[in-house]
C-alpha cells in the first residue's frame, strides 16, 4: 500500500477507499523491527482480534514497537522514494548491459521491484540466484570484491529483485556489477 501510494503519489486512503479491509506490515519497507496494523469494519476487526487473542497473539509493552512503526510511517515517503529510484537505476543497469542474458521491461518498473526476465534456457531463474548469491575466488580476483547479491526465482524465465530501507544506492551499482560479472560468465 504504501509503495503504490508513494508511486503514484497519493494518500493511502485514496488507494484503500477502495477496500473492504487493509493490512499495513511497518516491517517491510517502512523499517520497524515488527508490527502491522489492520483496518476494515468494525465487525471484521473484532473477529480478526478475537482469532489473534485465540491464536495465543498478543504483547506486552508494545510503546517501542509502536513508535518505530510511527517513525518509519513519518519517513515513508522519502525512503520508499530512495528504494524506487534505486530500483529503477538497477533496471537501468540491467538495459544498458545489454546482454542476451537478461532484461527489464522498465515500464514496468514502478516500486521497489524488479522483475528480470532471464533469455535463453541456461541459466535458469534458480541457477542465475544461485550465481549471484555465491562468491568465487574468480569474482574477488577480476573484481576485486566480494558480493552476493539475494534475489528470488519468481517463475520459469524471470527472477525478481526487491529494494528496500538497508539497500543503498553503493548496494544498487554492486549488485549491478555482480550481475554484468555473472551474464558475462555465463556467456563464456
């Protein structure tokens, strides 16, 4: 929610207007250490509330959780706006490699994430994870650094990559690097 609102540029409740019930987690790319907060009709919350506190759900001085929350809620804009930029830099990256082995439909790109397209059948979304994940001493010795870089397979041709408050621009180019270094590899 609150990256489609940042996105389009608009208030959250203009997006959730439109929902009979909303689920906000202030972990992901808001940054506090747990929590999530759920909205809709009062009959809905009372249910939901009744099955946590069935569940065994509940805390206990939950102050600190709460301010983290609020305080990542206060940020929200300006960080999830440096995560949607990085990510459009890295799907940048990718189009200017232009390598047969990957691309990005930057149109698409609109968030935090990306989605690659991988090309051809080798390597597949899980070897090209595994490849970027793993470190060689290849890697240190013609780069000079070590980097792994953690994306997710997401179907049989693509893979997709995810931004959030502790990926920095430098964490962007590296993993833009380690991906020119492995479709170079995987060419050779």
């Amino acid at each position: 929610l609150m990256n489609a609102a940042v996105a389009q540029g608009v208030e959250p409740a203009r997006i959730a207007q439109h929902c009979d019930s909303v689920a906000l987690c202030f972990s992901k790319g808001l940054g506090a250490p747990a929590g999530a907060v759920l909205a809709g009709r009062r009959e809905f919350v009372a249910e939901a509330w009744r099955m946590r506190k069935m569940l065994g759900g509940g805390m206990r001085q939950a102050g600190v959780l709460a301010a983290a929350a609020l305080l990542g809620l206060e940020h929200a804009e300006v960080t999830l706006r440096r995560d949607h930029d990085n990510a459009r830099r890295f799907a940048e990256g990718i189009q200017e490699l232009n390598s047969p082995l990957c691309s990005v439909n930057l149109a698409a790109v609109e968030t935090n994430m990306v989605m690659v397209s991988i090309r051809g059948g080798w390597p597949s979304p899980p070897e090209l994870c595994e490849r970027l994940r793993a470190v060689s001493e290849e890697e240190v010795a013609e780069t000079g650094q070590a980097v792994s870089v953690l994306v997710f397979p997401w179907s049989a041709h693509a893979v997709r990559a995810v931004w959030h408050r502790d990926v920095s621009a430098q964490d962007t180019e590296l993993a833009m690097n380690k991906l020119g270094f492995v479709a170079r590899k995987c060419q050779e």
